[in-house]
C-alpha cells in the first residue's frame, strides 16, 4: 500500500484580496524561453505559474500592513513613521544606531565601504552574491568559513549555518590586521537557508571579542533563524523569538538588514551598529546614496509598513506555518527520492542538479539546465544558485550546483506547493533526456542577472 500523502500545513490567515495567475500552453512557455535566452530572469512574470524565484520583496503583506501604508507621514525630514521605525529595530534589536536604507545591499553598500579597505579580508559563514560583491568591490577578499557540514547535501546537522570555529581562529591568527569584521549570516542563504545555533554565535562573538574585531550580522532572515534555535537548541524551547532575538543581538556590534525578507514588505532595509564613529561615517554616505537618514531611499509609509512587518515575522503561528510549508515541500520531494539539500532551510528547498543531473557535467551548468526544465514542465520560476551565479572564482572548493525553490512569505497555499511537487518529480521521471548549456554572453560582476544561454 502506498504511503500516505504528508498533510498539507493549514495557512493561519485568510485570503482578502487575490490576484490572477494563469499557466501558460507548453508551446508559449517553450517560445518565452527561446525569447529569454533561457535565463529565467528575463521571463515577464504573466509568464510564470508558480514564481519561486526568490522569497525577497514578494512577500504579501497583511491587512495591517496596508493599513499602516495609510498612515504616511512624507515629511522630508524627521517623519513620525521614521520614529516607530527606529523605535521599533531598536526594541528588537538592541542596537541603538539605525539607518534605514532602500534595500539590503544599499546597507551592505553603506556598510562595506565604511568597513572595508583594499587587501582586507572578510570571513562570512558563507557570502551572499550580493554581500560578496560589495567586499569585493571594496578590494577585499570574501572568505566563507561555514563548517564542512555545510558542503554535504545529504548530511542533516541541525546548524549548517553555523562557522568553522577552528578556521576562523586560524584565519584571525594568520591574517592579523587585515580582518576589519566578522560577519555571520542568518540564516545562511547559499547554504540552503540552514541556521546557525545560539552556541556557534556565542563562540564566534567570544572569539571575535578576544581579537578585538566587530562581530556583525547579515540579519535577513534572523527570525527564522531564531525558530530553528528555538525548535532543535537544548533549552530555548520555552522562549520566544523576542526573547532568543534579544540573546542573538546581543553578542554581535551591529547588522545589515533586508527588510524583504523578515521584514514582510516588498521593498526597505537598514544597517544598525553600537559604534557612534562609525554610525557618523555610514550616516554621511548614506546622504549622498541613499537620502536624508530619516528615509533612506524610502517612502515614510514604507518605514511604517516595515515596523508593522517585523514585527508579524516574529509571530510564532506564522513562522510555524511558514517553515512547515517548507517541509511539506520537502517530504513530498523525499518520497518521490528527488535529490536536495538537507534538511529544507527556512525559506525553501534547494534542489541538488549536481545529483539530479548527474549526466551533466559541471561545465555544462546542470542547475541552469534544470531551473530551464522545471519552468518548461511547469511554469515554475526557480534560481540557479551555483556555477552561473558565484562563478569558479570565490572558493570554489566545495561550490555545490543547487537550485533554489524560494517560498515566498504568505503568497502561495499548500496547494501551489503541491502543484510544484509534481512539475519536480515529472521532469525527475525524465531526468536523463535533459540536456546542458553553455553560457553565451555575460556581465563581469552578478552575471547571473543577465547572462544569456544555449542549450547543447
Ligand atoms: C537578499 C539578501 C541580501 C540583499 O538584500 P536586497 O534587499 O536584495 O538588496 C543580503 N544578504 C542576504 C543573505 C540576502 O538574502
């Protein structure tokens, strides 16, 4: 007898408003790739079904969000929702400078540029492409020191976001004076969305402490993180996730943040330090980058709608219901034995092409090959997170070739995900008649944006 079916998770919310998504004829979505030169980037989004591209800025946002769009205050300088903004990352975080900007990489650009100097190096658990770029663009080297663990798609530690304790001494020791930061990202997003544990945290802070060099945050997805600490860390199950957040900040100097992410709005960021010197020198870039600090680069209604949203992520039925979904996506996938990485990370599933694919060698891009696949089979819009987007260049020891099936927050019921379980398990039925690609044109830097592809 067959097994049972997972249970679908039950969404706690109500729909109120919706929006209309049609699937394509296989013919129209095989002449939209042809025009896309088979980067999914390039697809309009009427031409996606199911659009798991990313889960940033696509979240819907709630009811009192909306609400709280209305209550704009666009005075130039000094706007009321400035002040619930401010009040409300210091309330979680506990950081007391905070700069809003208009997206995470804004405050990564504000950030780096205060931070970082030519022949730098920056140990990360492991860099995002656009975290990596902004060290780079700063002439530093981005090093990512995530465990080996990290590297293994089948292997299931709790933490894979957590940092290689002994490398990063190593690297402190051996490139004494070179080290401006340490930063951590949460949860480790080119991973797999996999957390890193209180513990790990607590150890990279103490040793950062003893180097004497800042200990920051890439605090993105800090609330997911905070429910996997919750859920698998001995003796943080009756916290909450203020309580756990609180315990998270408090061992770093500062963050940069994507508010697109656990911030539940489709546009915003900030970046927050304890460091007034350094508060001064970021403020002055921002004017000229981003705008007068009581904005940076956003409506006075956007800072409102991300106060609101914060707030909604660290709800524990929401977080619940998100990350299940997540793994409800994940053991349909299990069942049918599709390769990913394990376990499922907090914002979604992480195909493994290299298995999935294994006929296609490395050069001929098998993550491209079935990102390509699963919109043919099934409108479905997913990312490349391998060879196409970081290249061969940074550490590329253990680059792993992924695909990235990104839940958006809110969006999409259990049935749009188990509508995506079909479209992967029919293209895996098939696997084996996939073919590669070759990279045809493409940029120096983020190339994944805009490269263009041909089948083989
Ligand atoms: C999304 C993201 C960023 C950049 O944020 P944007 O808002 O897209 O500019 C930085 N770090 C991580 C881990 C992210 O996921």
């Amino acid at each position: 007898m067959a097994a049972r079916p997972p249970s679908p998770p039950v969404e706690p919310y109500r729909i109120k408003v919706v929006e209309k998504i049609r699937l394509l004829t296989r013919e129209e979505r095989e002449s939209a790739l042809q025009r896309a030169h088979f980067n999914l980037f390039n697809l309009t989004s009427d031409e996606v079904y199911i659009d798991l591209l990313t889960d940033s800025g696509t979240s819907a946002m709630s009811d009192r969000q909306w609400g709280a769009l209305m209550t704009g205050d666009e005075s130039y300088a000094g706007s009321r929702n400035f002040q619930h903004f401010e009040r409300t990352v210091k309330e979680i975080t506990g950081f007391p400078y905070i700069l809003p900007a208009h997206q995470g990489r804004a405050a990564e650009n504000i950030f780096f540029s205060s931070m970082v100097k030519r022949g730098d190096i920056i140990p990360n658990n492991m860099h995002f492409d656009t975290t990596q770029e902004h060290v780079r663009r700063n002439g530093a080297l981005p090093l990512n020191v995530a465990i080996k663990e990290a590297y293994d798609p089948t292997s299931n530690h709790p933490f894979k976001g957590n940092m290689d304790l002994p490398m990063l001494q190593r690297i402190l020791k051996d490139e004494a004076g070179k080290v401006p930061l340490v930063m951590m990202t949460l949860t480790n997003n080119t991973g797999g969305g996999q957390p890193a544990s209180l513990e790990n945290l607590r150890e990279v802070s103490r040793i950062c402490r003893e180097a004497k060099i800042p200990f920051y945050l890439d605090m993105c997805r800090w609330a997911e993180n905070a429910f996997f600490i919750r859920e698998r860390e001995p003796g943080q199950a009756s916290l909450g996730i203020a309580e756990i957040g609180k315990e998270m900040f408090g061992l770093a100097e500062g963050a940069t943040m994507s508010a697109k992410k656990d911030g539940l709005v489709n546009i915003g960021g900030f970046v927050a330090t304890r460091d007034p010197a350094l508060f001064d020198k970021m403020r002055e870039l921002l004017i000229v980058y981003e705008g007068f600090p009581t904005y940076g680069g956003l409506a006075r209604r956007d800072l409102e709608a991300i106060a609101v949203g914060l707030k909604e992520a660290m709800e524990l039925d929401y977080l619940s219901h998100r990350i299940s979904q997540v793994r409800y996506l994940g053991k349909i996938l299990d069942e049918a034995g599709v390769p990913f990485l394990h376990p499922p990370g907090g914002h979604g599933i992480y195909l493994d092409a290299g298995a999935f694919l294994s006929h296609i060698p490395r050069e001929n891009l098998p993550g491209q090959a079935l990102a390509v696949e699963l919109y043919r089979e099934g409108g479905v819009r997913s990312v490349e997170i391998g060879g196409v987007m970081f290249g061969s260049g940074s550490d590329g020891k253990d680059r792993m070739e992924l695909v990235r099936l990104a839940i958006p927050r809110r969006v999409y019921t259990s049935s749009h995900l188990a509508y995506v379980a079909e479209v992967v398990k029919s293209v895996f039925a098939r696997r084996t008649s996939v073919k590669g690609f070759k990279m045809a044109a493409a940029s120096e830097s983020l190339r994944h944006f805009t490269a263009h592809f041909e089948p083989l």
